[in-house]
C-alpha cells in the first residue's frame, strides 16, 4: 500500500515534469530559453517516471530490471551534450536572442578573443 | 591509487577464504575490512587514502543531486508565472580546472542543473560561456558556481 503510494508518487511527479517542459517550450521566447525548458524539466520528469517503473517491477512484481538503470544514466550522459552542441550551433549560425537579453561575454569574446581574467587570485 | 584497490580486493578475497564462505555478502565485508586496514595503515606506508575520493565523488553526487531539484523549483516557478519576468544572459565564468575531463564533467554539471546551460569553450578550455535563464546579479551566479561544483570537483581530483 505505502509502496504504491510511493510509486504512484513518482509517475506524478515526472509525468507534471513533463507537462512543464512543454509549456515552457511554448513560453520562452528564444531558442536558448526554450532548450532550457526542453532538456532539463523533461530529463527529471523522464528519471522520476523511469524511477516509478523501476520500483513497481522490482518491488511488486519483484523483477530486477537493469535496463532501466541504464536509461536513466544514458539520459543523463546524452541531455547535456545535446542542449551544448544545439546551443553553440545556433549561436554561432547568429540566431538573435530575446530583446531583453542582458549580458552577453560571448559576442566580446568572438569578436575580440579576450576571456574575462579569474577574480579569486 | 590502483594498487591501493588491488590490496583492497586481495584482502577481501583472503577473507572469504578465510571464512570459507564464497558469497557476495562475504566479499562485501572483506572489503570493508580491507578498507579499514588500509585506513589504519595509511600514515605508515605514506600514501594517499584511496577512499577519500570515492568520499568527495559521493559527495559530488549529493550536491548535485540537491541542486538539481532545488534548481528545477525555480525553473517551474518561472515557468508557470503569467507574467515572463526574468533577464537571460551569457556569462563567463572562468575555471581553475586543469583536464580536460573535469572541465567536461563541470560543464556537464552545469548544463544538466535547470537555469544554466554551457553554451562554448573559450579556446584553450579556461572559461566557460554559460546561459543563463535568469541572472540579476552576474557576479553572485559566478561566485555560486565556483563554491559548490567546482569546489566539489576540486575535492574529488586534488
């Protein structure tokens, strides 16, 4: 019964994961803010729903699934990467950022070759 | 370091002979009792404790695991305002890191916490250009990612 409720839990909180990840995809106005939204609240949604499964194979019908395990860190190797190299491309290629975008240290540094110096030392 | 879990796997494997006992349970407190030995050992022999790593990565992976739903929190929040009230931007944050596999682990870090995403490596690897969703205060998200990821990597590498 606390099992289920656990489990239950879970898929809740991964599946609601998911539904934010994808109004925030509608939302943002740049691609930058919208890989924010697309990479990172759908990985936890998608570890949280993994995880649920994970429990109710391994404690209800007591099966030691390690596929799913492996999901989960494939997921997190391959999310980052992902959104960096889908970052980098399109600022590269000049896609404009929102309007009220307020820093921006890597036009300076593309255009001048100059990295801001370490404060600590 | 390798050697250090050599002797460590020897010992275990000595103790489940000397138990007679050939079980993964065995083994596992084989191992523990290596470790201890090596921990009582190691101002004699004038090595590095192995284990202190294994520790600081432990560690490592808490802290992420921390910030990983604190970090989301905020993004839901932004998320579900009716009103888009934040400010992105790029940031340099400059890095102490001397591999190459630490950067990458930093940067990857970095990207999988909600509200900042690597964006490019200056060229020889010492900055690092994040995006971020929402930074009022340049410095403070700078100074926060040189106390908590970078420190943590620091503990587990040095």
């Amino acid at each position: 019964m606390v099992i289920e409720i656990l489990i239950s839990i879970f898929l809740l909180i991964g599946g609601l994961l998911s539904l934010v990840g994808g109004v925030g995809i509608l939302r943002f106005p740049d691609v930058y803010g919208r890989l924010h939204a697309a990479t990172k609240s759908a990985t936890l949604g998608v570890i949280g729903i993994l995880t649920g499964v994970f429990l109710f194979f391994l404690i209800l019908e007591h099966i030691f699934i390690g596929k799913i395990l492996l999901g989960i860190i494939f997921v997190f190797l391959t999310a980052p990467v992902g959104a960096f190299m889908i970052s980098r491309t399109a600022y590269i290629q000049g896609t404009k950022m929102w309007e009220r975008t307020k820093q921006d240290d890597l036009k300076k540094y593309i255009e001048t070759g100059e990295t801001p110096k370490d404060k600590r030392s | 370091m390798q050697f250090q879990i050599l002797i460590n796997i020897v010992i275990a494997f000595i103790w489940m002979f000397l138990q007679n006992d050939f079980s993964g349970v065995t083994f596992i407190i084989g191992y523990i009792v290596g470790l201890l030995m090596l921990f009582f050992l190691r101002r004699f022999l004038r090595f590095d404790f192995y284990f202190r790593r294994v520790w600081a990565f432990i560690k490592l992976m808490a802290l992420f695991a921390y910030k990983l739903v604190e970090a989301n929190w905020d993004v839901i929040k932004i998320i579900l305002r009716p009103k888009l009230d934040i400010e992105p931007g790029i940031i340099a944050v400059p890095t102490k890191l001397k591999s190459d596999w630490e950067r990458t682990l930093l940067a990857n870090l970095i990207s999988l916490t909600p509200g900042t995403l690597t964006m490019n490596f200056s060229e020889d690897g010492s900055t690092l250009f994040i995006h971020a969703i929402h930074v009022p205060d340049k410095e403070k998200a700078i100074k926060e990612i040189h106390d908590t990821f970078e420190k943590a990597i620091r503990e587990v590498t040095e």
